[in-house]
C-alpha cells in the first residue's frame, strides 16, 4: 500500500490557515491567504499534515489512501 497523500481543494480553502498553525512542516501560507503544501510529503511531515486535515473549517483538505484494492481494474496486480 502507497502512504496516503495529501490533496488540498484551492478553490475551497479560504486561508484561514489551521492547518499551517498546527503543521508549519507540512503547509505554509504564502502571503496572505496563497496556501502551500507537499502533496507527498516524507515521512517527518506526513503525520503532522494528516492530522491537520481535521482542523480545516471548511474541508478543504484531503488525504488520498488509494491502494490496490480500490485502484481501477485495469491497475490491479493479476
């Protein structure tokens, strides 16, 4: 199983920066309400981004577990 990424709706976040607050490793505000952040981060980032997803008040964030047994058929080992 690959680590889950992070995925971040732009056009839903409104900047107000929970997440950079509580994972300044993972996110960062780029002026005033620009967000920034590594959607595969390495492992010393990772878990403090995922656990910043929640502190978003309007879901904006994201986090994709795609694996094996939900990737599309034709991706799947034989």
């Amino acid at each position: 199983m690959q680590p889950p990424k992070v995925v971040v709706d732009l056009s839903r976040c409104e900047g107000y920066a929970q997440c950079a607050s509580l994972a300044p490793e993972a996110f960062r505000m780029h002026g005033e309400e620009a967000l920034m952040y590594d959607p595969d981060p390495d492992d010393a980032r990772r878990d403090p981004g995922l656990h910043a997803t929640a502190a978003c008040p309007v879901p904006a964030i994201l986090v994709d577990r795609l694996d094996a047994r939900h990737a599309p058929a034709e991706a799947a080992p034989p």
